[in-house]
C-alpha cells in the first residue's frame, strides 16, 4: 500500500513513518500535490573488492619499504635474498 503524505505531514509524524517503511509500505511524499521523494528501506550497498584492478597504473618502487621490517610486514620473508 502507498501512503501519501505532504511535507509538513512528514516532518511531524517522521518517526510513524519510518516504521511504516520498516514494515514494508511506501510512503511518497509530496509538495505543492506533486511527489518529490519515496521513503524507502535502506539497502546496504554490497562490498566490491578489486573493483578497480588492472585500473591504476603505479610505480612498484613507490611502494617499497627502506626498513627491511616494515617491507616484511607487507610483501612476506623474501627467502631469496637470505
């Protein structure tokens, strides 16, 4: 079900109409009689990780650590160099 609401009607019964929200009804609210926002659930937006890879371009040295700890830390014991 819909409910339509004027402004002033929205920010005095804002709570009431956030439950009604919660519960999955749709609530338009109006200015001057015309719809200008829908009160809606929130949704969650799902997490992308390595949405930009291959994106950047970066310098591989920027990145290195002076401290041998420091780069451990970050890139693993390189056994090679031992």
């Amino acid at each position: 079900m819909t409910v339509n609401v004027n402004i002033h009607e929205a920010k005095t019964h804002l709570s009431r109409l956030l439950e009604q929200v919660a519960a999955g009804e749709h609530v338009v609210i109006s200015k001057a009689g015309k719809p200008v926002a829908d009160l809606v659930p929130h949704q969650a937006a799902p997490v992308r990780f390595g949405g930009l890879k291959g994106e950047l371009a970066y310098d591989d040295d920027a990145f290195a650590g002076v401290d041998p700890d420091i780069q451990e830390m970050f890139y693993g014991r390189d056994d090679a160099a031992s």
